[in-house]
C-alpha cells in the first residue's frame, strides 16, 4: 500500500478540508502573478518545461475550487465573479484588442495572454457555481481535469482553421504553426489530420477522467462505504 492509498492519510485530509484549499491557493497566486504581471507576454511555449509552468496555475486554481467550502456565503461569491468579470476582465479585453488593432508593429501577444486569462476564468467560474451549488469535492475535481484536458486538445485551434476565411497566403494552411502546444509534443507544426488525432486524444481522456469513479474511492477510504462525503 503506497502513502497515497492510505485510508488514514485520506481520512486526514479530509478532516481538514475546510483550509486545505488554502494549499491551493498560494501557489495558484503566486504562478498567476508571475505569468500575468512578472514575466513578459509569450505566445509561444519553447519546450514541455514551458507548458507545464504556463499550465500550473490553471492546475492549482482547480484544485482550489475544488476543495472551496461552501457556505452561506456562496451566491455573492458567484455575483462577485460576474462583476468582476464585466468590470474588469471584458473592459480589459477590449482595451488589448484596441491596443492591438492601433500598434504598428501588430503585437498580439497581450491579447493572446489575456484571452487564455479569460478561457481559465470562465472554466473555473463554472467550476465554483458547481461547488457552491452542491457539488463533491472528487466531482468538481473531475470535472476541472477534464475541462482542463479539453483546453489544451486544441478544439479551438482547429476551430479556428476551419472558420477563418482570412490567411496571408490567401488560402487555408496545411500546417497549424501557431499551435505551440502540440508542437512541443509532436516535434513540429501539426497538419490538420495529426490536430484532429492530437484533439481525439485528449478528448477521449477527459472523457475517461469524468467516468472514474473517484467519489465512490473517497467514500470507502473516509466512511468505509458509507457515500456522500463532500
């Protein structure tokens, strides 16, 4: 039996879930603030090193979700969140696009870093309105890993291609350049049929993740088989 399989260890954490989303939290902060204020905007991942780091934050704000208690105080949280994001994150948004469209030297790479901002606010806003309404600790877990997995299948770079009738070239690519993420695991650009395969894969794994049953292993290790552990 490994630490992690150990019905005491899981019976501990799980009497001191109330701030344990605390563990969380710090370093969703903290990593967020480093890619966001500290470090210059970057489109482009180098290396899988670069993609774990840019990920990390997404990573760690799930687990915070996850582990939220909730509370009393769950529907101003969720008005909270709307507010902020229709008083500073749409603003903000807009005003980088605008930026964007008025720079000579068609510096996109703010718009790109806060677009990717916004995706990871409206997953994890879904995330919390789960939480507060109700759901498990191991549901929104799964449910976060999964919507992370489908994030990172590149749906949307593909999408994108698909939809987009405006190219330098004057006609779609065969290639998807732009799509850093799949490079760093497949060595180089993508084409379209090795992006749909990269997209099934991960698709097919998020998909595997909300089918585990994680809640049930919880309910054995913290309350021998008695469910309903949040």
């Amino acid at each position: 039996m490994t630490l992690l399989e150990s019905p005491g260890l899981v019976a501990a954490l799980y009497r001191r879930r109330q701030w344990l989303w605390l563990v969380a939290a710090v370093p969703a902060v903290v990593t967020t603030l480093l890619i966001m204020v500290v470090l210059p905007p970057d489109q482009t991942l180098d290396n899988i090193g670069d993609w774990a780091f840019k990920l990390c934050p997404f990573v760690f704000a799930v687990l915070t979700v996850s582990l939220f208690p909730r509370g009393r105080f769950g529907p101003a949280l969720i008005v909270f969140a709307v507010f902020g994001y229709m008083s500073y994150l749409d603003t903000e948004l807009v005003m980088r696009v605008q930026a964007f469209a008025r720079s000579a030297d068609g510096d996109f790479q703010p718009v790109y870093q806060f677009e990717l901002f916004v995706t990871t606010f409206i997953v994890l806003f879904g995330l919390l309105a789960y939480r507060l309404g109700g759901g498990r600790t191991a549901n929104v877990l799964k449910v976060g890993i999964a919507s992370i997995l489908v994030v990172i299948s590149g749906v949307n770079d593909l999408t994108f291609w698909a939809l987009n009738d405006v190219w330098a070239a004057g006609s779609k690519p065969t290639e998807l350049k732009w799509a850093s993420h799949m490079i760093v695991f497949l060595g180089g650009p993508p084409s379209v049929p090795a992006a749909v395969a990269f997209m099934a894969v991960h698709l097919a794994l998020a998909a595997i993740v909300v089918a585990l049953p994680v809640g049930r292993w919880v309910s054995l290790r913290v309350r021998g088989s008695r469910p309903g552990v949040s």
